[in-house]
C-alpha cells in the first residue's frame, strides 16, 4: 500500500473559517474532559489502601472500569444530548480527537513518560475528516461535511489510481491548509545500491559538505528574523490577554514563525534534491540531533533544522529511486579518507592534512569522504565484488562554493 499526504492552502471564508474556529475549540474541551476522567480514575488509585490524603480524596467506586476508548466513544451520543453544541461537530470529527487522545495514553504506557495534558485555549489547531463516500477534491473546491465547499489551490494534481482516505484541516497562523491522506494498492521496492556514492557531513560552520568537495554554507534563517521577532514578542507581552490588539500581535508572531518554518523546509528541499542530482547512493551520519541541540548550540542546532533535513533527504532519495543509508558517525572527522590513519584535530583546526600520507583537504570534505567511504563498506557484499566504483576527484566543480 502505498501512502501520500498531500498539503494544499484552502480559503475558507468568514463563516467557514469562524466555523472551523468553534469546531476547534469545541473538540478541545471534549479532548479535555476526557482527559480529566483518565486523570480521575488514576488519582483514585494512588493513595494508600489504610488511610486517605490530608489534602483531597477522589471518590470513585473501586470496582469502576478504566475509562477506555471504546467507553468514551460510546458517552458521545449521551454527552450530545446534555451539551448539544457538541452535535455542530461532525460526528465523526469528535470521535477522532478520543481518538487522539488514546493514541497519546498508548504512548505514555508503552514509554513510561509523557503523561497526555491538558490542552489550553487556541492548542488544537487541526480537525481530522477521517472518511469520504466520494472523492471531495476537485480542481478548484474541496468539500467538508457541514462546511460545504472550500475553494483550495490544487498547485499539484492527485495522481491517477489514488483514493482520498482522510482530510485533516489545519490552522497555521491565519493561514489554513488541508492535508489530505492519498492511497493506492501497489507495492514499491525500496531502492537497491547502485551508482555513483556521495557522502554528506552537515555541521554548523558548513550547512553540508560533500564527499565531492560541494560546500553550502548555512542560511541561517532564525539568526536573520531574530531581532525583528523579539521586537513583536515583546509589543505582544504589554497587551492584554485575550483582547483584539493581543490577538492582531499575536498572528504577527504566529507569521513570522511560520515564514521561518516555510523558508527552512524549502531550502531542505532543494538542498535533498540537489544531493540527488549529483549521485545515486546518498550516505549520512547517524546521530541523535535531539541531544546535541541541548547543548551550548542548541539555539544554532535547531536553526539549521538537521534532523528534518535527513528525513527529508531520506523521502526524496526514495521518490527518485536513490539509494540513502546512515553510517557510524564515530571518529569521522578524526581519520584521514586516504590512509584511515588516526589525525587528531579539535574544532578551531578546519584542514585536513594528514602527516601520514600527505592528504590536504577541507575538514569537512575529509569527512564527507570518510563518510562515502564507510557507506560503501556497509553495503559491499560477494555480489559486488570485482565492481569499481569511480570517484569525482577530477571533475568540474569539485572545491566550488554553494551559497
């Protein structure tokens, strides 16, 4: 089975958009009430079985049931009848945020961390349209249960033989976008190494340096808005909460976010599909960006967006039927490509020169191509022996600065 979600802009108008607004904040107090008889039920159990808390007591017969999904789904249409705004939401809309909240709860157990909170007014900024009987998409409307037609920018078509499954509208600023789940039955193999191979080591001095000397040198896209967003948050903290000048200042927060958001993922874009037009094998270290944004460069770390960047690099490399593999990160930057001897460097050192071999090279090339070369040991099997792989030590561009 293979899966799309695509993302289009729709345009709602006043009624609508004030309509989604309401089925938002609707399905976040039933999220919340929810989650309130799960916390209940949990209280209930926790204090000892000979005497009770000084401070408060949860009294709930022993022998009550877990609030379990399939309860809650079923107290819908009784919770209907004793606060009938919860029938303006589809039906089917308000079961999926039970639903979402059990997939949280599912989580929680499985991890042991990460207790499901509660959701503070404007947190839910998306509704899910989970089934259709026809398709709801055409070239210039798209079309909801009780919404009727949103007209969309349909800037890509839905691909012949794919079904709509589901529709989430999502709320991003003033902005609303409608990601839509496409589905056809077909199975496609993962792509099998072949081709020419290309390393790619990412860093903060240098966004990502190739095995083939290709160097792009950082955007920095928060670093540039910083001044002009902490100049907005802090008009927005002297207004007052809730008010019309708070909610006009908060959008332009809100917008210039998401202009950062935007810029930053079409730069991966284009960077994933750069690396795939200059080689078939793409290899990448394999780190853990969580733990190094914690550090004292969290701030550049997040910045520059690493981790999305690699999953990003990873789809288009299996949209394009490239090969794409993550390596031991260890020691690549302290081992020459040439020999492999040992070639200790601290930060402040950005060339490579070997004093065994006499390799000179850009630091994060040499990684790059420590990169390259452990890649290709991962995938070297009986099969490919007696293959030559050719490298572009000698090609044009090689060296040259991508900016």
């Amino acid at each position: 089975m293979l899966t799309f979600n695509y993302r289009y802009r729709i345009y709602p108008d006043a009624t609508q958009e004030q309509r989604l607004i309401e089925w938002m904040e609707i399905c976040r107090r039933a999220y919340n009430y929810a989650l309130g008889e799960i916390k209940d039920w949990c209280n209930s159990r926790k204090c000892l079985i000979d005497r009770c808390s000084l401070e408060k007591e949860y009294i709930i017969p022993a022998d009550t049931k877990f609030p379990s999904e399939v309860q809650q789904l079923n107290n819908l249409p009784k919770a209907k009848k004793e606060f009938p705004k919860l029938k303006e939401v589809p039906s089917q809309v308000l079961q999926q945020t039970i639903k979402q909240l059990h997939k949280g709860w599912d989580y929680f157990k499985s991890r042991g961390f990460g207790f499901p909170r509660f959701k503070k007014f404007g947190q839910l900024k998306s509704l899910l349209f989970p089934q259709f009987k026809e398709n709801p998409v055409t070239d210039l409307h798209i079309k909801l249960p009780k919404l009727g037609a949103i007209p969309i920018n349909l800037h890509r078509p839905i691909p012949y033989g794919f079904t709509v499954k589901q529709v989430r509208i999502i709320r991003k600023a003033d902005r609303w976008y409608a990601s839509i789940n496409i589905q056809c039955d077909v199975s496609i193999p993962d792509p099998k190494p072949h081709g020419y191979p290309i390393g790619v080591d990412v860093g903060l001095d240098k966004f990502l340096a190739t095995s083939d000397g290709v160097v792009v040198e950082p955007p920095k896209f928060f670093k540039k808005l910083q001044s002009k967003l902490k100049l907005l948050q802090h008009r927005l903290s002297r207004k007052t909460k809730r008010s019309k000048n708070y909610e006009k200042q908060r959008l332009k927060v809100a917008r210039l976010h998401h202009q950062i958001d935007n810029t930053r993922k079409d730069f991966h874009f284009k960077q994933a599909h750069a690396l795939c037009d200059a080689g078939d094998m793409v290899f990448m270290e394999d780190l853990d960006y969580r733990i190094t944004a914690k550090g004292f460069l969290g701030k550049q770390m997040l910045d520059s967006g690493f981790g999305q960047f690699r999953t990003i690099t990873q789809y288009i490399c299996w949209k394009r039927g490239k090969f794409f593999a993550v390596v031991d990160a260890r020691g690549t930057s302290q081992e020459c490509p040439e020999c492999k001897g040992e070639v200790k460097k601290d930060l402040s050192i950005r060339i490579h020169d070997c004093p065994h071999c006499g390799y000179k090279t850009d630091r994060d090339v040499a990684s790059g191509q420590v990169i390259r070369n452990r890649g290709i040991e991962l995938i070297s099997t009986a099969g490919l022996a007696g293959k030559e792989t050719a490298y572009a030590a000698d090609l044009p561009g090689v060296g040259e600065s991508q900016n």
